[in-house]
C-alpha cells in the first residue's frame, strides 16, 4: 500500500490533538514539541506503506509517536543539557486552583521515567489495558502493575 496524500492527511486530521499529547508528554518548550510533531509526521509517512493492520491505527500512530520522542529523548541525553533562557513570567498564565492542580500533577508526571510516563500518558488517553501493553510492549499484567506503582509514585512526589 503506498501511502497517499489525502489518506495521510485524514489520518493526521483525526489523530493531531494524540499526537501532540504525546509531544508534551516529553517537551514543554514550544520549539522542541514542534520538532517533535513533525519529526512523528515524516515518521508517520515513511512508515504508512509498511503499516500491515496487525494492530488498530490509533495503537500503531502512538507506537509511532512514543517511538520517535524516546529516540528524540535518548539523542537529547547524548548531547548534553542545554542553557535555557526565559523571562521568569508568564503573562498569559492561568492561576485558579484548577489550573494550579493539573500543572502541579503534569510536573509530577514529568518527574517519571520515559516508559512510566508513556504509560500514564496512554492511560489518561483513556486506552485500554491491552491497548497500553502492545503499544509500550509489555503484558497486559504488567501495565497494571506499573499502573499501581506509578500511582504510589505519583502520590509519594512533593
């Protein structure tokens, strides 16, 4: 199957707002979350004619996705940290406690390993048990197990 235009662009019309979930999963520098989406594109495209249909395509785009950004994250390792310059303000910041409480808990999850925040990322995603295990590679068993633990860890984080 050679991967078409149009068909290409349904796909990332219908699976956009995923994909960039998966980016801010792993940057919350616009730049970078942008580097990202269209590395998972050109990813996405290269791979289209290959996709055989063994899995659903919403399990093999966030295979995809995770995939890309774990890479892009271990390349990120290898070339050191880099100095980031900001202002210290955010004029556009939202500060009721609504607001407060998800970002105190997306800065927890941020915390975690890259394999623990796929998960949690898949699961918040409302993705199934099965669905999480194929994706990430582990037994349906051990995505609840992980599940457990993540919580626990989550919990324990001030």
């Amino acid at each position: 199957m050679e991967p078409n235009e149009r068909e290409f662009a349904e796909i990332v019309r219908q699976h956009k707002s995923s994909i960039y979930t998966v980016c801010y999963m792993f940057s919350k520098d616009e730049d970078e979350v942008a580097d990202l989406f269209q590395e998972i594109l050109i990813n996405l495209w290269n791979g289209l004619g290959k996709f055989r249909g063994d899995c659903s395509m919403n399990s093999w785009l966030y295979k995809v996705a995770l995939n890309t950004c774990l890479s892009a994250e271990r390349k990120k390792k290898k070339l050191g940290k880099k100095v980031e310059l900001s202002m210290d303000i955010n004029l556009y910041e939202d500060n009721d406690a609504d607001t407060k409480q998800i970002r105190q808990l997306y800065n927890r999850i941020n915390r975690l390993g890259v394999v623990d925040r796929a998960i949690v990322l898949l699961w918040l995603d409302n993705m199934s048990y099965d669905e999480i295990g194929e994706i990430v590679g582990i037994s349906t068993k051990n995505v609840s197990v992980k599940l457990v633990r993540i919580r626990e860890q989550l919990k324990a984080m001030k």
